[in-house]
C-alpha cells in the first residue's frame, strides 16, 4: 500500500510546486507590465522592437545601410494636421472609444467573410500597444497581450498621450519613425511645418509603409490622401482635436 500512496504524493507535491511557480510568474508579469505601461507615460520609448527586427532585417539583407531614422518630437512640435489626419484616417471614433471600436470590428469581420482583401479594425490605441510593447505578428498570443495593453495605456494614459506616442513611433516609410524623421527624410522640413495635404499623404501610406511611397505615391495613395483631406474637413478640422 505504500508503494503506491507516496509516488502519488510527490506527484501531487510537484503539481502545487508547478502551480505557485506559473501563479508567481503571472503575478511578475502584471505588475511588471503595469509598472512599464505607467512609465511611458511620461518617459519617451527609446526604441521598440519593430525598430529593432527592421534593423536586423537590413543587416541580414545585406543592405547599404541598416540606420533606423528615430527621434522624438513633442506632440506641441508637430502640426495639428498630422495628428487630426491620422485619426481620420485610423480611427475616427478614437476620441469616444475605450480602446476598442466594436462597430468597426464588426464591420471587418462580416467584410473579411466575404471578400479576399481582409480589412482589420485595430484602432490607435491597439496599434500604439503593438508597437510600443509587443512585436510584429498574427499570433494568439500577440493578439491576447496587444488586448492586455491597450485596456492599460486607455487607462493609465490621456488620449493626447496615446496619439503622441503613435506619431512618433509609427512606421512611415522603410526604416524611417515618426513625424520628425519623416517631415525631415521626405518633405525637408520641420514637423510643426508640414501642411495637411503632406499629412493627408503620411497617414495614407501608414497600412503599408514599406509598400506604399511617400516620395512615389500611386494612383492609390493620391485617392486615399483625397479621401483622407475630406475626412480631416468633415471632422471639423484642427478644431476636431479639442476633444481629446
């Protein structure tokens, strides 16, 4: 007989020993996670791992040059186009939403049925928790903690913050982050300066940057940068982002 309850014993033991270690680690992890998130609110990301992977990618690729172009620009320093551009053309419900449109999940999901070309509905606040804490990719796990950080900085962060983070660290052209890069690589100007027909044109290559051209742009980007410039008219203007 105990030949057979001790075996049992240890089994059980090392189960509960399994148990608090996974509890343990759960525990570290939002607290950790909690404590990062807090931080970037008002600490400026340094890097984040897309820009890391593009680097590692033009390394690997044998590239001239593997430069990542980063370099923060307070939200006061950029102009009011670039901001009111993005939203209109990412998220519109951006200022009334808690980090998820339901409406524009829906509508995705009922389109993605029927056709090839999948449309997604992450808003601002998802893409913001993509890249600045998580990494490129369509996995569960990806999807789960991208969910995880997006209800923390809607609730941690103001919405001024959210749009502040996502222009700055926003891939808009290949190797090249955020307005101040962009205003400098493309348009040889400062970001407070850029107009909103350059703004309209940054915000219609962000779906696809290292597709999509800024100094090449298509027939599809010039259509997409029309809609975009009747959108930014049609939410009021400049005056649109008094609401965040």
């Amino acid at each position: 007989m105990p030949h057979f309850r001790f075996p049992f014993f240890y089994k059980k033991l090392f189960g509960l020993k399994i148990i608090r270690w996974i509890v343990r680690i759960f525990v570290w992890f939002i607290c950790l996670s909690f404590f990062w998130v807090l931080l970037y609110k008002w600490m400026n990301p340094p890097f984040t791992y897309l820009m890391f992977e593009r680097k590692m990618s033009a390394i690997f690729s044998g590239k001239k040059s593997s430069e990542i172009h980063y370099e923060w620009v307070s939200l006061k320093n950029v102009s009011k186009n670039l901001p009111l551009a993005v939203i209109a053309s990412e998220d519109q419900n951006f200022s009334s939403h808690w980090g998820f449109d339901m409406d524009a999940i829906k509508k995705a999901v009922k389109h993605n049925k029927r056709h090839k070309r999948k449309r997604g509905a992450s808003t601002i606040s998802q893409q913001v928790a993509k890249n600045a804490f998580l990494w490129s990719g369509r996995s569960y796990l990806r999807k789960g903690l991208e969910v995880y950080f997006t209800v923390l900085i809607e609730l941690l962060w103001s919405k001024k913050r959210i749009v502040e983070v996502y222009i700055n660290i926003a891939e808009m052209g290949d190797r090249v982050f955020g307005a101040k890069c962009t205003a400098e690589h493309y348009f040889k100007t400062s970001p407070v300066k850029l107009n909103m027909y350059q703004c309209a044109l940054i915000a219609s290559v962000l779906p696809n940057p290292r597709k999509y051209k800024i100094n090449n742009p298509g027939n599809f980007i010039l259509k997409r940068q029309r809609w975009i410039l009747r959108q930014m008219r049609q939410m009021g203007g400049v005056g649109y982002l008094k609401e965040l």
